[in-house]
C-alpha cells in the first residue's frame, strides 16, 4: 500500500532553511542546467490566465539527477522529480482576510514511478533560492576575481525593499564580507524598517561592523557601490549608466511583468549578461536588446570565463531545478528530523 505523500507546512520549511545549505542546492541547480546531458530536464515554464480574477497559474516541472547534497553529510545520490505550480492573484490583497499575492507549493515525485511523495509549501524556498541565485552568481560573477574585489570598502545597494529585497540583504550579508549596506525604496519608511531589521540581525552577518542606512536619493544609494540587487515591479528603467562606475556587478530579480525593464538600456549596453537558463531566457528575454554572454552555471563549470572588469548582470529569471533541489534539501531534512 503507497504512503501518503509527506506535507511540509512553511513554519517547518523556514525552521529547516540555512543559507550554507540552500546555496550548496542552488548551485547545484545552476550547474546541472548547464550541462547537456540527459540528467537534467527543464522545460520553460507556463502561464495559465485566469479570468475575470486577472490571475495567473505557472506550472514549473523539471528532472534533475545524479548531484550530491554534501551539507547533509550523506554520499547519497539524488534524483528529483518536480513540479512547482504558483499562482498570482493581485485581487487576494482586498480579501477579507486578506491572502497573499502569490501562492506556490512545490510537488515531488518518486522518478523511478511517478507516485507522489511531498508537496512543500513555497513561499519561502522561492524567495530563499532566488535571493541564492543571486548569492551564487555574485560570488561567481564579482568576488571570484581578485581584479574586481581591489577595494577596502565593498558596498552593496538595494532597490526595492519588498520581500526579495529583503531576503536578499539578509542573504548577502550573511555570505559575503560587505563593509555597507545601503538601502533605498520609492517610500521611504519600508527601507528605514528594512535598515532597523538589519541592524538587530547584524551580529550574525558575516562583517557584523557592517554600516546600514536607507538612502532618500536612488543616486546616492547607488554611488560608488560595488554590488547591485534591483528588485521592484517597476515597469520603467529606475538605474541608469550614470548611477554606476566602470567596475560593478548587479542582479536584476525583475519582479514585474517585464524581468529586465529596471535596469536602462544605456547599462545594458556596456554590460556583460548572465542568466540562469537558456530555455526561459528564449521565452521571457526575447524583448531583451542585449547579448546573453552566458549562464552561471557555465562559469562555475569554466566553460565560460570568469569576467576581470566591467559591468555584469544577472538576469534572474528563476527556474524550478532551483525549486527542486532546495525542496529535495528541505524534506531529507525534515526527515531526518522525525526519524
């Protein structure tokens, strides 16, 4: 007789979530994608309009297999099986009570016959390995090369304070050895909450003396920094070619409709640009008016070169082998903890 499936509430996703862990998955991810094998299977993703509520259903499957999990210490070998199915109704704000925007859970199946074995709720794990995509692709992209990291100072900016903004601060603070944080946000008071929040976590930040201030102009938040993390719905360029110096690196998260409308053309002029696969950047970065240079992935497997100077970006678009392979972390650890 088949077990039920296992039901991961987020209360138990977000006790189970650590930064070392979910960014050793996402890497894994990043680099499996890369690779042409049959290990690996991602179709884009799909949109299901839903009328009159103007919502929308994306279904993400995905198949990853044969990667290592080295953070839970077991030499096991994983196969995933995916889907992740999130739907975004703007309506649900007005709700009484209200619901959040966007739902997701993340289903995985047993690869060997298809039977369903967990279904995890997706709210944290999508912002967690989005923020670690990020995190992946900054290490790669900017501290990986001695030329760019020349400075004593290395600040990073944040546009957008909402969740991804948020998540990504606590995240890239936690990874990397930044002296300043600066923060900004079309209303103020939401990056003066963020800058409060930070300063109780900093102890546990990776520089724990890191300065943290929420700026009142985009220009001087972004002047001189070295790493970028745009995450707004903005469907207008908000970082121009004059806000940046020669040498930085930025991740776009792109949580409008339009994944790369934040960012000017003017930088995309000069820049080098990353994503994370080939598939969605086919569908969802057709409009985009500037050479894919390559994947993450590519540059952590060296098939592609580590860049020494300039301009990078990130095009985060977000993919469901990010989901799978931190779902698949989360419920071998739920596991062991009900053993």
């Amino acid at each position: 007789m088949n077990k039920s499936p296992i039901f991961i509430r987020e209360d138990d996703v977000r006790r189970l979530l650590k930064w070392e862990e979910v960014y050793e998955a996402v890497k894994v991810a990043l680099m499996s994608v890369a690779q042409s094998d049959r290990h690996t299977s991602q179709p884009a993703r799909s949109f299901t309009f839903v009328a009159p509520q103007s919502g929308i259903l994306l279904t993400m499957p995905c198949f990853v297999g044969n990667y290592k999990l080295a953070c839970l210490s077991t030499e096991q070998t994983y196969q995933t099986l995916a889907c992740k199915l999130v739907t975004s109704f703007p309506t649900n704000l007005t709700r009484t009570p209200a619901l959040p925007k966007i739902l997701g859970n993340i289903f995985l199946l047993n690869p060997d016959s298809g039977a369903l074995e967990a279904i995890l709720e997706a709210t944290s794990i999508t912002a967690w390995r989005t923020a670690c995509a990020s995190l992946v692709a900054t290490q790669c992209l900017y501290f990986s090369n001695t030329l760019r990291v020349c400075r004593e100072d290395v600040i990073l900016s944040i546009v957008g304070c909402g969740v991804q903004g948020r998540i990504h601060s606590i995240g890239m603070c936690t990874t990397f050895p930044f002296t300043e944080i600066r923060l900004w946000n079309r209303t103020k008071s939401r990056a003066t909450e963020l800058a409060q929040e930070l300063q109780q976590l900093a102890p546990h930040f990776r520089n724990p003396s890191i300065r943290i201030g929420a700026f009142e102009t985009l220009h001087s938040c972004l002047d001189n920094c070295d790493v970028v993390v745009i995450a707004t719905s903005s469907a207008e360029p908000l970082i121009e070619r004059h806000h940046l110096k020669d040498n930085v690196h930025i991740n776009t998260v792109g949580a409008g409709e339009v994944h790369h409308a934040e960012v000017h053309q003017d930088v995309y002029d000069v820049a080098k640009v990353y994503t994370d696969h080939w598939e969605g950047a086919r569908t969802e970065l057709k409009e985009l008016k500037a050479e894919i240079v390559g994947l993450v992935g590519e540059v952590l497997h060296k098939q592609k070169p580590t860049p020494s100077t300039g301009i990078t970006i990130f095009q985060s678009l977000g993919m469901a082998l990010e989901d799978a392979t931190t779902a698949q972390l989360i419920l071998e650890k739920y596991k062991m903890s009900h053993e």
